[in-house]
C-alpha cells in the first residue's frame, strides 16, 4: 500500500514536470494493479501529450474488451480519434456509443458526464435528450441540462432549463440556488443578473398557483439587497403557507446583517402582531428589540430619549418573560445601555448579577454576563476591581475566544493604569490569538506602545495619552478633549501627535462637529503623511466630504490614496469610489 502511494506521487510529479514518459509507465502499472479510471485516464492522457496515438487506442479498445457495457472507454475512444485529427470517426464514436446507452438513469448520466470532462457539451445535451425520449420521461434531466448551459454562459436556455426543474421537483429550489448563486458571481458583465429578474417576475405572474417561483424570487432580491422588494415577498409566502412568519424571521435576521435595521423591524413587527401562536414570537421580540438597538447605535442623530424609549421597552419585555436564560444576550445588551447610554451603573449592575445567580445559566453564558459586568466597573472607574473580573473570566475560559477577550481587556486596563510594559507583554502573547480580530487589536495597541516610547525613558507622554484614552472609553469626552488639546503643549514635537488629533478627530466626528472633524484630519494628513495613520486620514475625510455633498472633494482624497498609498486596506475600496465618483460625472 506505501509501495502504491509513493509510486502514485512519483507519477503525478512526473506528469506536472510534463515528463510524460516517465508518468505513463508508472500510470499504466498503477491501474493494472488498482483498475482504478483515474489512473488510467491519466496514461492516456500521456500518450496523447506524446502523441502516440496508436497506443493509447489499442489501450482503451482492450478495456472495451473487457468491459463492453462501460461506456466511458467507448468515449475515451471517441476522444482519441479527435485529439489525432479524426473527427469524422471520433463522431461517429460518441453518437455510437449514445445511441448504445442501456435504458437506465445513471448510464445516461454517466455517459453525459464523460462527454463534458471531453468539452462535448452540445453531445453532452443530446445525451440526456435522448435519455427522454428512450426513457419516456419527457421532465428528465433539466437540471443537468441547465448546468451544462450555465457553463455556455446561455443564461436564457439555461433558466428555461431551471424552471421547468423547479415546476417539476419543487424540492431542488435549494440546488438551484446554489447554482444560481455561483453563476451570479461570476456574471462580471452583468448579463444574467437582469435576464434572471425578468424571468423569475415573469414566472410569479404566470404561474400564482405555484409558490416555489416566489420563494426563488425572494431569495434573488435578497441576494441583491433588495429587502424592500423581498419584504412583501416574504409577508406573501408566509401568508399562502401559514407558517407563523418563517421567511419574515429569516429575512429579519439578513437584513439586519447587512444593516437594513428598518425592514428588519418592520418583519419582527408583523411576526409579533401573529402573536405567541407563531414559534417565532419570542425571537422576534428579541430581534426587534436588537435592530432598534443597532439601528440607534449606527446613527449619529441618536438622542438621549431614544435610548430612554428603547430602554422602557427591554423593561416591558422582561417583565413579560418567565425564563431569563432564553434572553442573556438580550439582557447584556440592556445592562450595556443602562451603563454607557443612561449612565444608570447601578442598574445595570443590579441586571447582571442577578442574572449570574440564577439557576441553570450556562458557563459561556455567566462567562459573557461577567465580561459585561466587568465593563461597566471599569466605567464605574473601579480599574483593580475590572482587572479581578477579567482574570476570572480568563483563568476559567482559557484557550477559547471569550477568555481571549477578557485576557486583551485585562491588557487595556494596564495600559490605561500606566503599566506599558506589563500591558505590552500581555498584548505579544494575544498577538498568537486564534481569534483574527482580538489578535489584530492586540497588535495595534503593542505596536502603538512601541513605536511611541523608544525615545522616551520615562513614558510619560503615552502614560498621559492612555489616561486619555480611559476617559473616552468611559464617555468623559470633555474632560478627554481638554487633556488632548493640552498634549501638544507638554509635548511638543512627539511622535504621538498624529495619534492624538485623530482622537481629537472621533470625538468630534461622534459630537456632528463635521467641519471640526475635517480640519483635525487634514492636519494628520498635512503634517504627517509618511505616519500610518495618513490613508486612514484621507479615507475617513472623504467619507465626510460625501456626508457634506463635496464630492469632488472626496475624489481628490481617494485618488491619493490610490496613488500615495496603494499597499493601504483603504486602497481597494478608494479605487471603487474613486471610480464610481468618475463615472457619475461623465454621464
């Protein structure tokens, strides 16, 4: 067996360094022994890179021989008269061989598949056709027509093909679309994307009696973040099946992914509104009382009583529920708020250790109450009692992400403390992390460390920086933005500069103070255009400049950073940008 796998290996690395000499003997004793196709197919082939083609025939007609009902060796025959200039004869072949196909299924398929990995495509069509019509089964065979045109790039034939599939065995709606869905990404130019549109419209409106074209449909428009189009899909399809709302929670849960926290809600809504009849109810109590807290959470215009509204309605819902362990995340979530949003520490505090006495809670769960817990005692300023917290959670979830978590927070909280070289040693462990993220954060904060104290003994500039860094962290922007604007004066010159308007920057970004936020980024970007931070800088300015209309501004920014910094993660998506401003101004 070790014998056969190394001469196996030995064959294949004789075949890509295109000594076809050598890998054919090895190939030819390997299927004598194995009788495995594989290796065999492989000896032709290097019989016909060597082109001797009389051998390779006289190989395949004496498997014909001895195997005359397996028609892959009649084909591989076929494919020999081809390949040595014979293709009156290699026709002759296949059409032969289709015609002698035993009356059965699978041989059909068989000798289909056989003439596709041979680009016999049109052959490969006529092959399940004729199966039709032998078999008597006129509906055979659609789906692996449609693939083979899908691979003809015949969009058109190919859903035809689809369609009549789907009326047929409603049950490969999944297969299709996974067919559809690896077309559709590989459709650069575009030319399936509206022939598929029209046809699946045109199908719901012939054929209202069969619901497998509007699930189709709705799964397009989801495909192509449509949600508004897929909503009143969804809404429909649950009504013809009176399912409690299965597409409406499914579709919730896309949108919301993808930031659509209004169609999210809208779905959670009509789900509620069916009552605790509906298996979802619960879930969608939760889901909209999550897209509410998205939605706020992503918009700048967010008011003080928004997060009071949303909070009186986390109060309602636990009232209303008897079992806390169905809804951890949520009440994290509502602690969360309290804590940072209404500044009601005691409260969410109250929350969570509750919820950590009560029975039957899960490890991962008390794990992620306590990691929240631990949080708000930091912004409660209680930084040693935060450390304890952390260290417990890490001490009982080592080599998983959460004790990760706890373990690059513990971190923070010595950077913030001051304590640079114990936070940095903690941080080069993480850098290890599995967890892509956490690792990366890791970095940035070591890095951060690094680069701003080799020349300074003392660390007293970073140590000032991450006291900043604190009060942010603890929603004491004033007092923040004071010690920041105070930094260049007792720091005059120092490689943390760049750094420290960027936080000067966000707090003013989060405060709509747009034009404040523009001129501390232009500074970074004047100033320091050879500091990490430059393409950021330009990437986040022209963000703005597009919030304020001054397009062509934000032009002028992506266009430098495809030019000035062209190895950036912003690179990719300037360059898109940047194109897609050129393109509105030449219509």
């Amino acid at each position: 067996m070790f014998a056969q796998e190394r001469n196996s290996q030995l064959a294949y690395r004789y075949f890509q360094d295109k000594e076809y000499e050598a890998a054919s003997g090895i190939f030819n004793e390997l299927y004598q022994t194995s009788k495995s196709k594989s290796y065999f197919t492989y000896y032709i082939t290097c019989l016909l890179k060597l082109e001797n083609y009389t051998k390779a025939e006289k190989a395949v007609k004496k498997e014909i021989r001895t195997y005359p009902d397996d028609k892959v060796f009649q084909i591989e025959l076929g494919y020999i008269y081809k390949i040595s200039g014979e293709v009156n004869k290699a026709n002759k072949q296949y059409n032969k061989t289709i015609e002698n196909i035993i009356p059965n299924k699978r041989e059909y398929i068989t000798v289909a598949n056989a003439l596709r990995g041979k680009g016999e495509h049109e052959l490969a069509i006529k092959t399940y056709e004729q199966g039709r019509k032998i078999l008597k089964q006129e509906h055979l065979f659609h789906f692996e027509i449609a693939n083979i045109l899908m691979f003809q790039r015949n969009f058109t034939q190919m859903l035809d093909e689809y369609m009549i599939a789907l009326s047929v065995t409603p049950e490969i709606l999944q297969q299709i679309q996974n067919q559809l869905q690896s077309a559709l990404s590989q459709d650069i130019n575009s030319d399936l994307n509206q022939i598929l549109k029209t046809k699946l419209i045109s199908q719901v409106q012939n054929s209202k009696n069969n619901i497998v074209f509007k699930e189709l449909l709705l799964w397009y428009y989801t495909q192509k973040k449509q949600f508004d189009l897929a909503f009143s899909l969804a809404q429909s399809i649950d009504l013809i099946k009176n399912n409690g709302g299965e597409k409406l929670s499914l579709l919730a849960k896309i949108a919301m992914d993808n930031k659509d926290y209004l169609i999210a809600q809208q779905c959670y809504k009509l789900i509620i509104e069916k009552g605790t009849k509906s298996k979802y109810y619960n879930n969608a109590l939760i889901g909209e009382l999550e897209s509410i807290h998205l939605s706020l959470e992503s918009n700048i215009e967010t008011k003080l009583k928004d997060w009071q509204a949303l909070s009186e309605a986390y109060t309602s819902y636990f009232k209303s529920i008897k079992d806390i362990n169905q809804s951890i995340h949520t009440l994290i979530r509502f602690a969360n708020l309290s804590a940072f949003k209404l500044k009601a520490i005691g409260k969410a505090t109250s929350l969570l250790n509750t919820a950590l006495e009560g029975r039957n809670v899960k490890q991962s769960d008390k794990a992620n109450i306590k990691l929240e817990l631990a949080d708000i005692t930091l912004l409660d300023n209680k930084k040693w009692d935060a450390i304890l917290l952390y260290s417990q959670i890490e001490q009982k979830n080592k080599n998983n992400p959460i004790g990760y978590e706890a373990k690059l927070k513990k971190a923070k909280v010595s950077y913030y403390l001051g304590e640079l070289d114990w936070a940095k040693a903690q941080l080069n462990v993480l850098k290890g992390s599995t967890s892509k993220l956490i690792a990366n954060d890791a970095l940035d904060l070591s890095q951060l460390i690094s680069d701003n104290t080799t020349l300074d003994s003392t660390y007293s500039a970073m140590k000032y920086f991450a006291e900043v860094d604190l009060l942010i962290f603890q929603d004491q922007v004033d007092s923040a933005k004071i010690m920041l604007n105070g930094f260049f004066k007792r720091f005059p010159g120092h490689s943390l500069s760049d750094e420290v308007h960027y936080r000067i920057y966000e707090i003013h970004h989060s405060q709509q103070h747009y034009q404040e936020a523009i001129n501390e980024l232009n500074i970074i970007i004047k100033e320091h255009p050879y500091e990490n931070l430059a393409a950021k800088a330009l990437y986040k300015q022209a963000k703005l400049f597009e919030l304020q209309d001054r397009i062509s501004e934000s032009g002028i920014n992506y266009k430098k950073i495809i030019v000035d910094y062209p190895e950036s993660i912003y690179s990719v998506e300037a360059r898109e940008r940047y194109t897609n401003i050129r393109n509105s101004n030449s219509q």
